[in-house]
C-alpha cells in the first residue's frame, strides 16, 4: 500500500493521552526490526485480542511510502523470531478516522487517518508524543490538524527529515536527543 503521511511531534502530558484514549479508544503496539525496512509487530487492542504481524516500509523518492504487511503471523513465530530483532519500541497507539469533502475522489469524499503514539522507552520515561496523518496520495499537506492535539504540536515533521521514524525513536539515546533540541 501507498502511503502519504506527515509526522508531528506532540508535547506529552497525561492528559493528552488519558483524554484520547478514552474518546478513541486505544491498542499497544511492540515492535521489533531486522533491518531499516523490516519488522514485525505485536498489536493488542483495547478488547484483548492480539495479532502479530510481519512489515516492510521503505521510504519512496517522492517522500511517500510503500508499507506491505503479511497476514498475521502467528505468535509462536512471533516469539521464536523475536529475539532476533533490534530496535524495540512499545508505544499506545489512538487511531481516529475523519471523513473530509473530497472533490478529487470520484465518491466526493476521502478518510484522513489521524494515529497519535506515546511511546515508552525502557527508562519508562514518555519523552513526547507523535502524531501521524496519512492523507490521499495527492495531498501535500493535512486540510486541518486533529483539534484535540493541536494545543500540543511542537513540530511538523517535514519529509525530509528522517530523525523521527519509529526505527530511529526506538533508540532512547536518541530520542532523548530529539526531545531536547525541541525544548521539552
């Protein structure tokens, strides 16, 4: 799948996240990498159920991604494969939908995704939050930002700017980093 997304980087507070999870529910996401572009993902959700699954991501010359996910895996290879991956993150993920007007979609209408992650670092520090929007292929930037973050956007990712992908965040060194050359 294509995907057109925009990161931001959110000014964490246990509000923010008490507030969307119970407005939006909520599933925990472990994941692991091989490699720049491979990982595999264990997904809890709110009601209990888990799935496991294997991606590739890699970065497109036009700024968009390519993002395949296999059908589930099962958790048996899960926990056998685990152990070989590097680059662990654990982060609660809030996903909500928004149905924008569309007059390039042949239906007048296009869903803009809006998944908002608070990742946990081992030091089971919070250090920020980080909203990403996926839009239709053709959009450059979002028609608005999700009224219920926007008090707390620190910076918008511009697509050149890799020092915020999960793989990289995943490094509490540098996220550390990140978290204090934007002051918070």
């Amino acid at each position: 799948m294509i995907e057109n997304e925009e990161k931001i980087v959110l000014r964490y507070s246990p509000e923010l996240e008490h507030d969307l999870i119970t407005k939006y529910g909520w599933h925990d996401i472990r994941q692991g990498y091989f490699n720049s572009n491979n990982r595999i993902r264990e997904i809890t959700h709110q009601s209990g159920r888990m799935n496991h699954v294997f991606s590739f991501k890699q970065r497109l010359p036009n700024g968009h991604n390519i993002e395949i996910e296999s059908d589930e895996i099962t958790k048996q290879d899960f926990d056998h494969i685990w152990q070989f991956t590097e680059n662990r993150l654990i982060k609660r993920r809030v996903t909500c939908f928004i149905t924008i007007d569309d007059p390039k979609n042949h239906e007048g209408h296009s869903a803009i995704r809006w998944d908002i992650d608070f990742p946990q670092w081992e030091s089971g520090v919070k250090h920020f939050g980080m909203a990403e929007v996926e839009m239709p292929v053709y959009m450059e930037k979002p028609p608005f930002i999700l009224a219920d973050i926007a008090p707390h956007v620190v910076y918008e990712v511009p697509r050149s700017d890799n020092r915020f992908s999960a793989k990289k965040l995943s490094d509490e060194k540098h996220a550390r980093k990140m978290a204090k050359e934007l002051s918070l």
